[in-house]
C-alpha cells in the first residue's frame, strides 16, 4: 500500500510540476507586448546532445528522439519539457497552425521544476544577446533600448521571410523564442 501511495503521489507530484511550465506558456505563448524592430539577427542557435537542432526544420519529434522527454498537447501546440542541470527548464513547442510538427518556438524558465531531467549538453544561445540573463542595462547594450519584445525579419529563399522574435518575462525569469518563416 505505501508503494502504490508513493507511485501515485510521485506520478502526482511531477504533474502539478510540469504544469508550472505549462501556466506559464498557456499565459504568455499568445501575448503581445510592446514590440521593437531590431537591426540584428534574432536566428537561436540551439544544441541538444551534440545534435544542432535548426527551427522549423527540426520537429518536436526529432527533439523527442534526443531528449526522451514526454510530448504534450494541447488545443494550439504540442510541448515538450526538459530541465537541464543549471534547473532551468526548456519547452519545445510546435505550433498546430503554424508549425506543422515543426519547431516554432522555445521557451526558457529559470528556477524550473518538473519538467524531465536531461543530463546532457543543452544549449540556446543568440549572438550577442542576452536570454536569462537580460537586464535593462544589457538589453539596451543589445538592442539600444528596452522593451517587452524585439523581432527581426530577413529574407531567407525564393520570396520567403523568417520572423524572429525574442520575449522578456523578467517578472518570471522567462524568455520565449519564436521563429516563423511565411511568404
């Protein structure tokens, strides 16, 4: 009986975890700040194992297959989350409209619970600009002012435009990563 108790208060336990990530993208994934135009290339440059993994071209299964972590679904997006060693956690998302089983976006929580634990390289990283560790005085040394959110658009092949866009929750100690490519 204390077997099954702990078991469930384990399986239990990690769910109410994983949700804080999961609040936190339901509450910010669609959310508009104030928006700034920027002269630099917002492009993420992201490492799982010694696997680069390149938005938009990469899925969330592809990502799965790295980390093992669970995938999750909801109305708008599929999700996984890890957290690395640092405790900060990672949510690949793939947006339904957008996406179709692709990487679309990445948020990064600091202090983050619950999510499945990866031991292995993980890195997100963008030239010259600060995630986690934004202040207003680095972002105004990066983008030569402060706002909500700063997006970059450049054209990539035959027409097409990709989008950047890199959001601030410094309230919450998140940042969510998004690139979309549209024509």
């Amino acid at each position: 009986m204390i077997k099954k108790a702990l078991i469930l208060t384990l399986l239990t336990s990690q769910s109410v975890l994983a949700t804080q990530m999961e609040a936190f993208i339901q509450k910010h994934y669609d959310e508009t700040g104030e928006e700034t135009e920027v002269q630099k290339d917002l492009t993420p440059s992201i490492v799982i194992g010694n696997q680069q993994i390149v938005m938009e071209i990469q899925t969330l299964d592809d990502v799965h297959k790295l980390t093992k972590a669970p995938i999750q679904e909801s109305r708008h997006y599929k999700w996984l989350c890890i957290t690395d060693k640092k405790d900060v956690s990672y949510a690949f998302i793939s947006d339904n409209a957008m996406g179709r089983g692709n990487l679309t976006s990445v948020v990064l929580l600091e202090d983050g619970e619950g999510c499945e634990v990866f031991n292995g390289q993980l890195s997100i990283t963008i030239k010259d600009v600060p995630l986690l560790s934004a202040t207003n005085n680095k972002l105004i040394k990066a983008y030569g002012q402060i706002a909500d959110a700063y997006y970059n658009y450049k054209p990539v092949k035959d027409g097409f435009t990709q989008a950047n866009t890199i959001q601030y929750f410094p309230d919450e100690k998140g940042v969510i990563i998004y690139q979309i490519t549209t024509n």
